[in-house]
C-alpha cells in the first residue's frame, strides 16, 4: 500500500479561498494529479499562447515546493496564473515564440522576441501585471481589471507579431 | 542590505542561470534574473570557474533535487564589473536615465544555513538614483541589458 498524499490548491483572492483537495495514491500519480489539476486553471487562450510546451513548463513549476530556491523561496503563486490565464483569454494574444518561466517573486512570466528581436515581457503576479517593452523602453505595472490593463492589451498587441 | 567593500571595476563575475528562470530549448532566459535589490554573482578573482561551478550544482542541483536527476543550473555567464555598473549609466530609449543605480560588493557565504561556504560570493545592488541609500530593485530594462551582456554559456 502506498501512503496517500492530500494536495491543496488554494487560490488567493479577495473571494473566500478555493481550495480543492486531490487524494492521490502514490508519487507517480500524484505529480499527474498536480499537472492535470494545474491544468484546469489555464484557459485554451493561454494554452495557445504558451503552446504545449509552455504549459508543460508550468505544470513542472507547480511541482516545486517551498525552499526550491533556498530557504525564503515559495511554491508558484496560483494567483499569478489566474492573472496569467485570464489575460490571455481577454486579449486573445497569441505570440510567436513565446517562453515562460517562473520569477523569484513565485510569479509567471513570459516573454517572446518582437519582429526586431527585442524582447517583450510580462510578468503575472496577484494584483496585475509588470509590463516590458524592449524596443519602446516602457516598463510599469498596470493593476487587474483596471482601465490600464485593457490599455495593456493594446499595446502588447503591437508587440505580438514576430 | 550588502554592506561589503565594492569590488574593482577590472573584476570579472559570474552568474548562474537557473531553471526556471532559464529555458534551454529556447536558449532564452528572463531579465527577472537581474531584477531583485540584491543580485548573486561569484568573483572569477576568488574562485576559478570549475570551483564555483562546483558550489552552483551542490547548493542547486544536488542538495534540491527530489530525483537526482534535476539540472537545476543550466547556463553560466561572465562580465566585468565596470561593464555591469555601467548598464544603469546608459540613457534609456526614452533618454533619461534609468532610475538605479548599481554597485557590485563583496559578500563571502561562510557558515550560512544551506548554503555551501563560498569566499567569491557577491552581490549586484541596485539603489534609488536620487537616494541612492535605498535599496530598489533593479528595472527590468536595465536587467534586460545585464541579462545581454553576461555571455551565457551551457553548462
């Protein structure tokens, strides 16, 4: 009998927390259970975005637990990839050779090359987004569900083309 | 916040590039590398590459790993130390200059909690231009340039 493990998914929000419990047998299903459950907050649109390798990167960052970066560092915020995954589903944004990784901060972040290879970035974190623009300089935070983050779509959008 | 001695410009120090800050297919990683108030660099002064190689995959690879099999540092990059000051000295696109700057300071790991000793240990700081006794971290457009100018190499 293999021992059994309780994963908990908790989403930060000001919503009253989502947290759903995954009783899995032993260690090979577990980390399945984690990837499949990881995969179910991702909407098609990001998925697009990031394409099968991106979200395969994803689902392996959420199997890092707390101190993978030593003793101050944390699992991936789920947060940040609702934010992730909801911006993508919002703009429809679907650029060329996209990469993701995961910040210090636990936070997603993707990035791709513009048609001129300077770099376009966004980092997700649990109230919006940092933005970077390489070719124009413009870097800044825009909060979640703000005017500014629909102004964000439109000028990342700009950007998506390689 | 680092309170070392600065290092001379002449030095040269390397950073790792870690997964998963770092994608190997894509051979690209993410200025977020550079972005914190205090960034780790090892000094090629101190150590020889081999050796603080050899610290990277014992703190990283080895002591982490769940399966052994990780390679959790995939890339190693080299700069100067003047070089790297200097990318806070540049104008921005926007001509202004970036509001950081940076100073890169000696900081040995000796006896630290899960941290293999390391004499060549130090670190990139970034302070607020106009106070620059405060700690800020470090924009992302000048860690774009940082993560350009370190020359990564595979490991």
């Amino acid at each position: 009998m293999f021992p059994s493990t309780v994963v908990h998914f908790e989403i930060e929000s000001a919503q009253p927390s989502l947290i759903a419990d995954v009783v899995v047998v032993r260690d090979t299903p577990h980390l399945s259970m984690v990837k499949s459950g990881l995969t179910t907050l991702i909407s098609r649109s990001a998925k697009a975005a990031v394409g099968p390798p991106g979200v395969e990167r994803l689902q392996n960052f959420a199997q890092l637990k707390s101190g993978w970066d030593g003793a101050a560092s944390n699992p991936i915020s789920l947060k940040s990839i609702e934010v992730f995954s909801n911006f993508f589903a919002d703009t429809g944004l679907c650029p060329d050779r996209a990469g993701v990784f995961m910040s210090a901060e636990r936070n997603v972040v993707v990035n791709w090359p513009d048609a001129g290879g300077q770099l376009v970035e966004l980092e997700f974190h649990s109230s919006g987004v940092d933005y970077f623009v390489e070719r124009s300089g413009e870097e800044d935070t825009v909060l979640a569900n703000s005017a500014a983050f629909r102004n964000l779509s439109t000028l990342i959008a700009e950007h998506a083309e390689s | 916040m680092a309170e070392g001695d600065a290092i001379a410009e002449s030095e040269v120090v390397v950073r790792a590039a870690m997964y998963p800050s770092w994608d190997v297919s894509l051979r690209r990683g993410t200025p977020s590398l550079f972005t914190s108030t205090e960034v780790s660099v090892s000094r090629l002064s101190i150590l020889d590459m081999s050796k603080i190689v050899a610290i990277f995959k014992t703190d990283f690879d080895e002591r982490l790993s769940t399966d052994g099999q990780s390679r959790r540092v995939q890339a190693v990059g080299r700069a100067r130390v003047g070089d790297i000051v200097q990318q806070a000295e540049t104008l921005t696109n926007k001509d202004f200059l970036p509001n950081v700057v940076l100073t890169v300071v000696e900081d040995p790991i000796c006896n630290e909690p899960l941290a293999t000793d390391n004499p060549a240990h130090a670190l990139i700081c970034g302070w607020e231009r106009q106070r620059p006794v405060q700690p800020r971290s470090i924009p992302r457009s000048v860690a774009k340039r940082l993560l350009d100018l370190f020359g990564w190499e595979s490991l």
